[in-house]
C-alpha cells in the first residue's frame, strides 16, 4: 500500500501515515450489516495533530469487481464470505466467538477459516 501525500486542512502542513488498519462502520445498506469493516489509513498533522482516515485507493476495475459480486449475491452467507475473504485467522475467530454478529457472519467465517485450513 503506498502512501499517499496528504496536506493538513488547518495548517497547511504534510500530514504524515500514523497507522494502517481496519475502520468499523455501522449501517451498510449493500449487505444489510450490523457493522462492516473497511481497510483505512489514519493520517496526522504533525503540527496541530489533526488526524483523519482515508480509505486506500484501489484499481477501478477492483473496486467495480467487488460491487458487482455484492449486488449478484443474494445469500448472505455469500455475501459476508466476500466481506470477510481478506480477514486473517485472528480476526475471522473474533467474528465466531463475538457476540454482535449476525448467525450468516458467523456462518461465514467459519466457512472461510474451514477453507484455509485445507
């Protein structure tokens, strides 16, 4: 993931990438979530420390590829196998034991750590 130049809204100053990481969201009207996660990229200001999260770009035909699968998908286990393929084994285990997801998530990371298993 390259990282990409940011300049601070308040200052003016090069904001520099403090950490790469996964953004929890609630309310995707796509699948239908109780939450979604999304790769992000946490930016700061070294002078005022302003920070702000920015998704990483990604190819249009990727990021196309993807919708499309979504939208064609009409089981939802299907549909979070998608959502949770790039998940490690950590976080697809959190997904099984946690309380706050949906039995099609939990479905579906156990599929997928099933798979990665073979």
């Amino acid at each position: 993931m390259a990282e990409e130049k940011k300049t601070c809204p308040f200052c003016g100053a090069e904001m520099a990438l403090h950490y790469t990481g996964w953004l929890a969201m609630r309310g995707n009207k796509v699948v239908q979530l109780t939450e979604d996660f999304m790769e992000a990229q946490l930016y700061l200001c070294p002078n005022c420390r302003f920070m702000a999260w920015f998704k990483p770009l990604t190819s249009v035909e990727e990021f196309e590829q993807e919708q499309q699968a979504l939208e064609d998908t009409k089981d939802p286990v299907k549909k979070f196998e998608i959502l949770f393929r790039d998940y490690s084994e950590k976080k697809l285990q959190k997904v099984i034991e946690g309380r706050d997801y949906l039995p099609e998530a939990k479905k579906a990371a156990q599929n997928l750590l099933r798979r990665k298993g073979e």
